[in-house]
C-alpha cells in the first residue's frame, strides 16, 4: 500500500547521521514488554529506509500471532515519519511492499518537499518522541476536553483506525474483562515467566521494564493494571488509589491482518504522541486484547463490527520513568 502526499518531489538522499537520527526516534517508540522488536536498514543509495521486523525480540506465549510485535513496529515505523518530517523531509510510506519478504514490514522513501511548501506538520510532534513514556501511575479525576478527544480520534483516523473514548458503561465492562484476562493470565504459567523475564529490576540493561517504570496495584481493585512481577507480586507490592472513572480509548480496525496490525501501532503512537504534547499521560491495558474470547467480547455492539487491537488509559498525573533502549548501531544497518 502507497501513501502519496501533496509534497512528492525529487528522492532524496540521507546522510548516516541523519538515518541514525532517524533510528533513534524509532527505537524510542512502545513495544510489548519494552521488546524492541525492530530493524531499519538503509538501502545501499539512502534514499530509503527499510523497516523490518525481529523475529527474535518476539514475546511468544503473550504474543502467539505476532500481532502486538506488528503494533510496536508500527509504532516505530510513525515515530521514523515524524523524524524526518523534523528534519524536513518526507518519508512516503509503503507498507508491506514485498509479498515474498514476510520480515520486512515497510519501506519509507525520503522526499524534499517543494521549497515553498512550508514545515512538514508532522514535524510538531517530534519533541513528543522523547518525552512520551508509559505511566502507570494514578491520574486525577478530571476529564480530557472534549475538543482534545476529537483531535486524538482524528490522528487515529489519519492512520486508518477508529478510536472511541469508551463511555462509562463501556468503561466498566471493559475494565471487568481486563480483570477477568489478568486472572487468566496469573494461571498461565509460561506467560507469567515471560512477562516476569522482561522486568529488569536491577542490572542495567537496553531493553525490558526497569523497576521504576512499575506502577502500584489499584488499591481498590477496579483498574487491573498489568502485574509484570507475578502474582501475588515479588516486588513493588505497593498499592494506591486510581482514578475512580479511568478513560479508556479503544483502537479498533475493519480487519485483523498484518497491514492492520501496522496501521494500529502508527495510530496508537500517532495518538500517543498528540496527547503527550498537550500534556496528557497513558498506559496501555493490553490483557483483554491477549486472550481470544475477552477480545471478541470487547467489541461495543454499539458501534457495530471490527477488531479491538489495544485499549489505552489517558488522563492527567505524573510522568512515567523512562524505560531503556538499545543502541542505534544495534538497530540500525547503513547498506
Ligand atoms: C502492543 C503493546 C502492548 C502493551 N501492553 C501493555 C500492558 O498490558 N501493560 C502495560 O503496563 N504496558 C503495556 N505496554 C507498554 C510497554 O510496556 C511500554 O511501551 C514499554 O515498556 C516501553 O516503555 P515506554 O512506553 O515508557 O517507552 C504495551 C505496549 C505495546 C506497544
């Protein structure tokens, strides 16, 4: 699939210095478990950039089919637009452009806008890149505008993805069939040994969930936050009060395909990204989405059919802990 916009011009060749600036604003994208399951490699003329996923950074019992590791290269794949939209140049988008080459998942190629065409809107975001973390702490009841709501629905949309800010009676059951996963999942034992063998909670490290970057418990119980430690928890056994209404948006897709996939992480990071400029905090409550039958039954009957990808919790509070990154020369193939 092919994205044209209004500034196609001649290709344009990248110096590594700006490719590695490039990577380095992909790598900061979310992933599951902080798995940075992701390669970029330049074409030998540098006029492109591939975007590969890596097979060996998937997270298989968590993620059997491989589509939470499509989201977050898709999540990459925007944070790499908006990049080069920083430094001036247009990444066109084609995604999944070799039928036959099921690990790369995008080619992006570098365009000079007209001179007269002006910044490159995209390039707003940039700051947001690296000021984004996930926050799994309390936020304060108090409510995202309404005029914020429809922007962030309209940066979903961009991507080809509907977000809905759930309502409260959507809210509950949403959050009720989040517990009901997290249940299922401190009964499975091979994904909780996987998600305990992401926490990073005392050697440095370049990848996984550092201890700081864990939120406490719900002390009531009503927002089930992923338990990353086990259960009961091994560590950070603290608890605190929640927002007593979190909101929670919902990312859902026409179909349940790879493109989709992609396009999910783009909207998710797209959104993400808007709503961190205007001060906002997130997390993602991905558990419900992890089991077949919860995910079926997160689809609203109200908004008829489509595919639940992954449900974000917005809202106002403290700034999430950093997590760690690999290196761009780990990530990053020049030719
Ligand atoms: C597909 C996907 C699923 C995720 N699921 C969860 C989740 O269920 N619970 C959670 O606390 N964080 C979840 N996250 C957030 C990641 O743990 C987080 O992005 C990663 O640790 C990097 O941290 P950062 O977002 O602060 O950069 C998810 C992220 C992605 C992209």
């Amino acid at each position: 699939m092919t994205e044209n916009t209004h500034t196609a011009a001649v290709r344009d060749a990248l110096t590594p210095d700006q490719l590695a600036f490039l990577a380095a604003a992909g790598g900061a994208a979310p992933s599951l478990h902080n798995s940075q399951p992701w390669r970029f490699r330049a074409t030998g003329d540098r006029r492109a950039l591939l975007v590969l996923r890596d097979p060996s950074r998937a997270v298989p019992a968590t993620d059997p089919t491989g589509r939470a590791l499509h989201v977050s290269v898709g999540a990459a794949v925007l944070n790499l637009r908006v990049a080069a939209a920083a430094l001036g140049v247009e990444a066109q988008l084609h995604l999944l452009p070799d039928p036959q080459q099921l690990d790369l998942l995008a080619r992006l190629d570098f365009a000079r806008p007209e001179p007269d065409a002006g910044p490159l809107p995209d390039a707003e975001l940039y700051p947001a890149v690296a000021e984004r973390h996930t926050s799994r702490q309390p936020f304060a009841n108090r409510d995202v505008p309404e005029q914020l709501v429809g922007e962030l629905m309209a940066a979903a949309d961009h991507e080809g993805v509907v977000l809905a800010m759930l309502e409260e009676y959507e809210t509950r059951r949403v959050l009720a069939l989040t517990a009901d996963a997290e249940r299922r999942t401190a009964a499975d034992a091979a994904r909780e040994a996987e998600a305990r063998s992401w926490v990073r909670l005392e050697a440095p490290a370049t990848d996984g969930i550092p201890a700081e970057a864990l939120g406490p418990l719900d002390h009531d119980a009503h927002v089930p936050v992923r338990s990353f430690t086990g259960h009961p928890p091994t560590s950070v056994p603290r608890s605190a009060h929640f927002e007593a209404l979190p909101q929670l948006a919902t990312f859902t897709t026409a179909h349940d395909d790879r493109s989709a996939w992609v396009r999910t992480g783009m909207a998710l990071e797209r959104v993400w990204l808007l709503a961190t400029a205007h001060g906002l905090r997130a997390s993602v409550l991905h558990q419900a989405v992890e089991w077949p039958d919860t995910r079926w039954q997160l689809r609203d009957p109200e908004t008829g059919p489509g595919y639940v990808q992954i449900i974000l919790r917005l809202g106002y509070g403290p700034a999430g802990a950093a997590t760690p990154r690999r290196p761009v020369a780990e990530i990053l193939q020049l030719s």
